[in-house]
C-alpha cells in the first residue's frame, strides 16, 4: 500500500534540487550518527563501515522488546513466539503477506537462510548466536530455533539477527566485505533515493507490509562530523529528529526555538573505560592485568568532574563496583559495594599508596612509574573525535592519571576507527559505552561474555573467564526470578573483584525533536519507547510510525 503525502517543505526541496512547484515529500531530516562522510555499505553484518540506518530502518527485526515497557514484545516480522516446556527452543511464527521492498515474499527460509549464513560465516555472527543454539528448522510459516542448554533470555539476542533476502544473498561470495549497494530491504525505508559521502535519503519501502501507518516518505540524514557542527546545524533549524550532547541544552537548543524545540534524556548505557588485557605492548598488558593496577586506575577517575564538567550534569553518576548503575539497583548485591566499593570512589592518594603497595614506582625518574618488573607503562586513550563531552571526560582521566604516576594521553580517531580498534584490540585503553537491556544481564553479557571478544567493541575488555560464562550462561536457563537474583549476586561478585572495566557513569539517552515539522514524538508526558534515532535502539522504528507530518 503506497500513501503519497501533500507536504511542501522549501529547504527538502532545495536538498533535492526540485523546482519550487514541484511537490515535497514528507521528508524527516535525522542524525543518527556522527561522521567525517558516509560510505554506501547496507550489509547489516558487515559493521566496519555499515551504516547506522541499515538496521532497524531498512532491515526490520521479527520483534521488538519494548524496554521502557518493562521488555513488552513488540510484534514485527514475526506475529508470536512460543517456547517448549524446558526453555530449550523457541518458535517463532512468521507474519502472512510480509514482501521483500522487491516485491517478492519474506518466508521462514529466509529466516532460516540468515542463520545458516551466519553458521557457515562466523565472522557475521556478531552476538556469538551458534556458540548457543544447535539448529534452525523451518515448518510452513514457523521458525524453531534450538537451543544447547535452557535459555529464557537467548532471545534478545536471537531478535538482533537481521535476515536477508536469499534470493539477492545466495551468491554473494563474500556475505563479511559485500557492501549490498542495491539493497532489498524488509522495514519501512529501503529505497536509496540520493547519496553521496556528505548526505543521504533513505526512502519508503514500496511493499512495506505496515504501511498504513507509515506516514514519513524519506529520512534525510547530512554529515555530520561532531557535537561542534551539531551545534552549528541546530542554529540552522533543519534536524527533525537527533541524538547528540549539546552544552547548556536549554540556551542552546531550546533557547533557539522554545516553541518547537524539545528534548527528553532517559537513562541509557553505561560508559566504561577499557583496560585491554590482551593489548600487544608488553609492559601495558603487566600492568593492565594486574588487578592493584587497574584498582588504582579507578581510583583516579574524578566521575563526579565528568559528569558536572565534561556532561553538564546529563550523566549519572556510576561508582558501582560492578558498573550496575542506578537504573538497575533494585538488582544491587550491597556485599559487592561493602567489599570493593572503595576502588570505585575517586581518592588520589589510595591510588598512590595501592601502586606502591603493589610494587609500582618511578625508575627512571620522569614522574611515572614502571611495572614492578622495570618495564615501561604507557599508553594512548582512545575517544571518537568531535564527541565533546567524553573528549573532556578523558582529558580529566588523564590528569587523574597524571597525577598518581600513571603516564597517558588523550588520542582522538574518528569513530569508525574507534570502534574497529576496540573490536580488533588494536588498542590499549579506550572510552567506550555499554548498552544496557530489559535486566542487568544484558550489559554483563555484551561486555564479558567470552564469545563475544572480537564480535563487538562492547566486549572491549578482551576478559575472559569461564567461571562467568557459566554464570551468565545461568541466568536464562531458569524463569525463577529469585534464582536469578541469586546469579545476579555472584555476577556482581565477581565482576566487583575483577574490575574488567572501569564504570565511571552512565550516559542519558541522548535525543532531541522538533515538533516544526512533525508531531507524535516521544517524551515523558508520551514515554512509549526509547526514543533515540541511533543505531542498537530497534525502537526507534516504532518512533518513526508514530510520527505525523505537519500540514499547513
């Protein structure tokens, strides 16, 4: 069903190059992520380059789980899961009359399809799905996936696999380097209408199967490179919808338009700094692997300065020892706050006498000191460039660091590199974020599940250790909630002990609107799901059918 909108908008028509009698579309101009310029890679696996709009946006997912809903299945590809007796599979039934944007049907072997793709290219398996399930079997419009052990949260992860078409997938020769420059697409916008490194219009999916409620015809999204040219972009008055940390928010966002402009920050994903165990400088791994080491390193996080200073007082304050942040408190293990809680407050001078204590001193006379082995510590920390406020936030790291004897710089790639490098572990210590899910265990697994080294820059870490595995691993593998906070202690036990991270605070959910243009955004008087436009947020789809364009 194709619904064609009577929306004039001078400035999309100008992007464009439309005549000024030619009729606009109604076109929503977004900013999911920031970038020096934009490649045309819509390969939902490949993440080197992919960009943040393939997901979700032009690849729906079988189900949302709706976190703000307390986890509420929100149906898409998929119409109904159900789960054997024990918790060892899932069946998922897939919806009738859904089309490919080609126009040909999406059926259960194109599930199934994925999967096998993703079995026979591990390197596509981005959240270690075959490390956990045994098969995939299709029967008529129901997918069963079977799981190695009892598992009541897979699913999340499960969801997170975006399925290709395997009529336009069968003989790609290389499903981890294809760009897919021609994508056929499953969700609402699929159709590639303009692009070049600076912008981009993705467009309305011709067969969309929810087009009845779809009522944006294109996202515009221009590139943008950091929370600088945000700022000049927002006194330009053209972005619709967009997630970014913008300095005195009210002067200089809302000031500017306080009739339209609005913005709404719940509690979103932890930010850590990452130690890398495995970091190929010899004397930074001695030291990184040393639990004293990174104790001390903690202790030198002014986390009450980033969050005032380098965030405006956006962010939450994070001193949990297991990073759990306030979100999830009704999980809290006190015990692990009463027995390591102290490596999570900032104390410079603990710091100085741990590192002592512990056999680290100043050999050569420079002011930082050496491994108790006489080999050198020094290291680089990463942070995306133009993100201003977590560029402050290790700019403050440093002069914590600076100051108990620890010797390290500030180094700023651009994103994409950024994330590569934590993945790969080419890298010694990086700023980074953790998403969070509908319970605790969601960013526990992300982070320190060992399959998981490799696959995403949210095992950054590089930690591994099977006495976790199996506690993660666990926690599904019963519904009993009692239990499971039973596990949830001894995850934080030992996640508190080991510091595989350092938590310093959480960030918001960064996301700011304009109601100029369109109407039905999320907010607190209207908290219907987390309402960002960035990538790893599959609500945001819903965001999208909910909005309305203005008409004059």
């Amino acid at each position: 069903m194709m619904r064609s909108t009577t929306f004039s908008l001078v400035l999309v028509a100008a992007a464009l190059g439309a005549p000024a009698t030619v009729e606009a579309k109604a076109i929503l101009t977004a900013f999911p992520t920031e970038t020096t310029a934009f490649v045309a890679n819509f390969n939902p696996f490949n993440t080197s380059t992919r960009l943040s709009t393939v997901e979700d946006f032009m690849y729906e997912p079988l189900v949302i789980f709706n976190v703000l809903q307390g986890g509420k299945p929100e149906y898409r590809l998929a119409e109904s899961f159900t789960y054997n007796d024990d918790l060892t599979a899932v069946t998922f039934k897939i919806r009738d009359g859904v089309k490919w944007s080609d126009g040909q049907p999406f059926t259960a072997n194109d599930v199934l399809f994925t999967f096998n793709l993703l079995k026979a290219h591990p390197e596509l398996d981005l959240n270690a799905i075959w490390t956990q399930i045994k098969s995939v079997e299709v029967d008529g419009n129901n997918v069963t996936i079977a799981y190695n052990a009892a598992n009541s949260g897979l699913i999340y992860k499960l969801v997170q696999v975006y399925v290709v078409p395997e009529h336009t997938w069968k003989d790609v020769a290389d499903p981890a380097t294809f760009t897919n420059e021609k994508p056929v697409g499953s969700g609402p916008m699929t159709e590639i209408e303009r692009f070049t490194p600076q912008e981009y219009m993705q467009c309305r999916n011709p067969n969309y199967w929810d087009a009845a409620n779809l009522f944006v015809d294109c996202l515009r999204f221009p590139q943008i490179a950091g929370n600088d040219q945000t700022l000049t972009e927002v006194t330009k008055g053209e972005l619709d919808w967009f997630g970014a940390f913008l300095p005195d928010i009210e002067k200089t966002y809302v000031g500017l338009d306080p009739d339209h402009n609005a913005y709404w920050f719940p509690g979103g994903s932890m930010v850590v700094f990452n130690l890398n165990q495995q970091t190929k400088n010899a004397g930074n791994k001695a030291a990184f692997n040393d639990i004293n080491f990174r104790r001390a390193f903690s202790m030198a996080m002014d986390r009450q300065a980033m969050v005032d200073i380098a965030g405006y007082g956006y962010p939450t304050l994070n001193e949990y020892p297991s990073g759990l942040g306030a979100a999830f408190h009704s999980w809290n293990n006190p015990k692990v706050d009463t027995e390591y809680g102290q490596f999570s407050k900032y104390n410079l001078d603990a710091a100085k006498q741990l590192l002592a204590d512990s056999g680290y001193k100043d050999v050569t006379g420079d002011g930082f000191v050496e491994n108790p082995d006489g080999s050198k510590i020094s290291f680089d920390i990463i942070v995306p460039n133009g993100w201003t406020d977590w560029v402050n936030s290790v700019q403050l790291a440093v002069e914590g660091l600076t100051q108990v004897g620890i010797e390290a710089r500030l180094s700023t790639p651009e994103e994409g590199p950024w994330d590569n490098m934590l993945k790969s572990g080419d890298f010694d210590v990086g700023i980074n974020s953790i998403r969070g899910g509908v319970t605790p265990h969601f960013m526990f697994d992300l982070a320190l599940y060992s399959a998981n080294v490799g696959k995403t820059r949210q095992a950054a870490s590089h930690y591994s250790n099977p006495e976790l595995d199996k506690l993660l691993d666990g926690f599904y593998q019963t519904s009993d909630e009692a239990e499971q906070r039973k596990l949830m202690d001894q995850i934080q036990e030992i996640v508190g002990r080991d510091l595989p991270y350092v938590a310093v605070f959480n960030n918001p959910l960064w996301y700011e609107y304009s109601t100029k243009r369109f109407t039905g955004w999320f907010n607190a008087d209207n908290p219907v799901a987390r309402p960002v436009v960035y990538g790893g947020v599959p609500e945001r789809v819903l965001h999208l059918l909910a909005l309305r364009p203005v008409t004059p």
